[in-house]
C-alpha cells in the first residue's frame, strides 16, 4: 500500500517540474522571440522529465491501489462451505 507521504512526495515531484517548465517565461530569462538559451531549455527538459516521471509514478500507485481495492473485494473461492 501506498502511503499518503509517498502520493504527496509524486506530486510534489510533479509540481517541481511544472514549475521548471514555466520558470523561464515566469522569470523572463528567456527573451519572447529570442532564440533559446541553455538555460531555458535544460528548465523545459529537466522538467518535462520530473513531470512525467511524477504524474506516472502518481497514476502507477493510484493503480496499485485499485488493484488493491479490488482484490480485497473480489470473493475467495475454494473456500470451505459453511
């Protein structure tokens, strides 16, 4: 099971590449028209990485949990009659 920590700390990881992603227009390091610089484009990518790898790892427990969920409620078969 995955704790609320752990769902927390994914999307925070998410949130942080969000923001990497957005930092150099927020922060207008990188000029609009202007060809990009290192800088902004290391922000995008790094960024993109975190959040893929935040949105997947959220929506991989979230499906663990499912699965979970669903196993818990399946009914047992092979079990001894009453």
């Amino acid at each position: 099971m995955v704790s609320r920590t752990a769902l927390a700390g994914l999307a925070a990881i998410f949130a942080a590449g969000a923001w990497l992603i957005a930092a150099p227009f927020v922060l207008r390091y990188q000029p609009a028209g202007a060809p990009w610089t290192g800088a902004a484009r290391l922000d995008v990518v790094v960024g993109a990485v975190l959040a893929v790898a935040g949105f997947a790892g959220f929506f991989t427990a979230l499906a663990g949990r499912v699965r979970e969920l669903y196993a818990a409620a399946a009914p047992r078969t092979g079990a001894a009659p009453e």
